[in-house]
C-alpha cells in the first residue's frame, strides 16, 4: 500500500535529541509537513524541539522524509557529561 493510500510518511530525525528516532505520521493535504514540533522528556524535563525537512524521498512506495534539528527555535538542551558515563 502506497503513502498515498493510506495517508502517511516515515520521519527520520537525523540530528539533536531525537537522532535516529522514526515516527509515522500523516500526511497534511497529501503532502508531508516542511516543519514539525516534537515534545520530548529530556532528563525529565518536557521541551519543545522543532525540526525542518531537509530531504523527501520514496521507498518501495513510501514516503520518507528526514528532519534535521533547528537548534535556534527549540528549548534549549544542555548535555550532562556524569548522566551519560
């Protein structure tokens, strides 16, 4: 069944606190989204990251798009060096 058909298209996060998650999500008047938000728990704490496709490709009848993180509108994150030992 194609993306057409069923009305979704495979995200790939590419970069920032989501890198190398995948999410299916619906297609937006048959089309997927240039921009998207994501709410994640990082070290507990909930924030907003937002990530802009960088690349749309089909594979064996899907749609998939990579989203690279946009640092400057996003929450920001801090890395904590003794949480990740």
């Amino acid at each position: 069944m194609s993306a057409e058909t069923n009305g979704e298209y495979l995200a790939e996060f590419i970069d920032g606190p989501l890198e190398g998650e995948f999410e299916r999500r619906a297609l937006v008047g048959g089309s997927p989204e240039e921009r998207i938000a994501q709410v994640a728990a990082v070290d507990g704490l909930e924030s907003m990251f937002w990530y802009d496709a960088v690349e749309h490709r089909e594979v064996d009848g899907e749609v998939r798009v990579r989203f690279r993180f946009d640092a400057g509108d996003s929450d920001p994150v801090e890395f904590d060096q003794d949480d990740n030992e």
